[in-house]
C-alpha cells in the first residue's frame, strides 16, 4: 500500500503571518491591548510633531492610527473608543511635554531675525540658553546710508504662557554706523524659562517687523517671533508647557477622532435601519403570500354550483336532508329539491 505524505504547509512567511495573526487575536483578549495601543499611538504622535507637522494634513495621522490600532485589537465600541481618545491624549500631551522640556533645554542654533525686504537683518541674542542671572544681549542691524531717517528701533520679547504671554517692549540702544548699516543692541536679564523675541524699526518712516521665516512644505510662513532665550531648567520648562501641550494634544487630535467614530456610527445606524426595513418588508411579503394561499384555499372549497351561480361570496347554509351548501335566500335545494320557509 503506499504511503501518503502528510499535507505540507504553506510558505515561511505565510506561516509567520498566520503566527502573528493568532498572537495579535490572542493579545487582543488581554487588559495590556489598551496601554499598548495608546503607547503605539503615542510614538506615531511623536513623529509626527517631530517630522511632519507642517503638513497640511498632519493632525488627521495620528487620530487614524489611533483608531487603526484598537481595530486590530478588536475595540469597536463606539463609547469605549471615545474614552480610549480621551486617555490618548492625555498621553500625546505628555509626549508633547517632554518634546518642549528637551527642545528648549538644548535649543538649537536660530536663524538670523530678518524683515521680508531685508532692511532689517542679522536679529538675534546670545546666549540662547541661560540662567535668572545671564546678561542675553540682543542685537539687530538695519540697511540704510548715513542719511536715512531711522526711527525708534525696539526689540519685543515676551514669555510664553498658556493664559497669555506677557510682551515687554524696550527700545534698542544705537551700537555703531556705517555707511551701509545702522547696528543696535539691548542687554537684559530674564526671569521666565521659555520666551520669544522679534525686531521692529521704523526706516524712513516705515516700519518692518523682523522675525523668523519657516519654510514649509508649500511655502515660507510670514514672520513670526523666534524661540529663546530659555533658562536651563528642565522641570520649570515642563511645567511652563503643561498646559499647552494637553490643550494642543485635545484641540488637535480629538475633535478628528470624535468626527471619525461619529461617521463610523451613522453608517453603522443607517444599516442598521436598512436591514431593519429590509425584515419589515420581508415580514409583509410574507403576510401577504400566506394571506393569498389562505384565499385561495378557502376559495377551492366553495362548491363548484355556487361558483356556477357565482355567488361564492354569499353566505350559505347546509341542507337539512342531502347536506348540501344552499345560497342564504334560496327556498329550493338545488341538489334535492326540498323546499324552506
């Protein structure tokens, strides 16, 4: 007799795949699906903040993934979605905590402060990074000839808070000029960890705000103020970013995940009320295919003179002596003659 080979399996990988899906499916039945999920979530929302959040359609990334990963994990409950949105971004508002504590304890080396036109230029301060008692040092240069009328040439800097910033306005102190150039400087000590600072200056009776340019991907934002100086204190940083790093987190993540179970919900409704309607329809076409055999069997059974006399819809009576149906306002039997009063 021969042998048969037991049946061989599939491929490696396709045996892998299948191990994954069985492990996921077995991890999915587990409390540790909710931190992972919102964990993976997390590092999704970190890249993003990191390398793509000046793309048009980065706050839509992470809500998606979010959803994506409970999916996987077998969580569809609408409700029990929206409380795992609520703890996620609690979650990107600390990773965006930490993200600001690091930023602004090594702050990178800035651009030069410029006005779109260029007449204002070379703004910046040093250190960028200090302590309550630093001395930071701001200065700033304007192009013009010995003869051009410079006006009030100020330095706004402001530390950044969650309720409001608070804006000092100081003007800048005339350091030396040249043919080409006017250059100014201000000196002061700063008591806030995380500030910003931008130029203004009036030359010949205009003014130009000098400030950061940010090349996105479509296009250079307007000028905008420039981050530092900071202090060197970590904790007082992350303090300071608290509350905008949980504002921005919600403002920016929940709304979409709210609005993308909320569609998941209507459609899951609609169909709903659609295969309802389809059972209503199909429980009337029932009815009336069993009202229509129950007609046709009640009709088979009206004898075949009265369907002759058609008079199959009036009442009748049996006949007393051959049991026959007699029509009601008969006075005959028709089958054996005998009379009624």
């Amino acid at each position: 007799m021969a042998s048969h080979s037991p049946e061989t399996p599939g491929t490696p990988a396709q045996r892998m795949q299948q191990y994954l899906k069985d492990l996921v499916k077995k991890f999915s039945k587990t409390w540790y699906r909710y931190p992972a999920g919102i964990a993976i979530a997390s590092a999704v929302y970190y890249l993003v903040q990191m390398y793509a959040w000046s793309f048009c359609l980065s706050n839509i990334i992470t809500p998606l993934v979010l959803l994506a990963i409970f999916w996987v994990f077998e969580v569809k409950s609408i409700k029990r979605l929206l409380i795992i949105g609520a703890v996620a971004c609690l979650a990107f508002g600390g990773v965006w905590i930490a993200m600001s504590a690091s930023y602004y304890d090594h702050v990178p080396t800035k651009p030069l402060a410029s006005s779109e036109d260029g007449i204002v230029y070379d703004g910046t301060v040093t250190p960028f990074i200090g302590t309550t008692s630093t001395q930071f040092n701001f200065t700033v240069a304007v192009k013009a000839s010995p003869t051009t009328p410079i006006g009030n040439v100020t330095l706004i800097y402001a530390n950044i808070q969650f309720s409001g910033s608070l804006a000092h306005n100081n003007t800048m102190t005339l350091l030396e000029r040249t043919n080409t150039s006017a250059r100014y400087y201000y000196v002061t000590t700063l008591e806030h960890n995380v500030n910003q600072f931008i130029f203004n200056a009036e030359v010949n009776g205009t003014w130009h705000l000098a400030g950061q340019w940010i090349q996105t991907y479509f296009r250079p934002l307007p000028s905008v103020a420039i981050d530092g100086p900071t202090l060197k204190n970590p904790a007082g940083v992350a303090l300071d970013m608290m509350l905008f790093g949980i504002y921005l987190a919600y403002a920016n993540n929940y709304p979409i995940f709210a609005i993308i179970l909320f569609l998941i919900w209507w459609t899951r409704r609609t169909r709903k009320m659609r295969e309802d309607q389809l059972k209503r329809w199909e429980s009337e076409r029932t009815e009336r295919e069993s009202e229509q055999r129950k007609g046709k069997k009640d009709k088979a059974k009206v004898p075949s003179i009265q369907r002759a006399m058609g008079k199959e819809k009036d009442e009748t009576f049996v006949c007393s002596e051959c049991g026959a149906d007699v029509p009601a306002d008969a006075t005959v039997c028709p089958k054996c003659g005998e009379r009624f009063d």
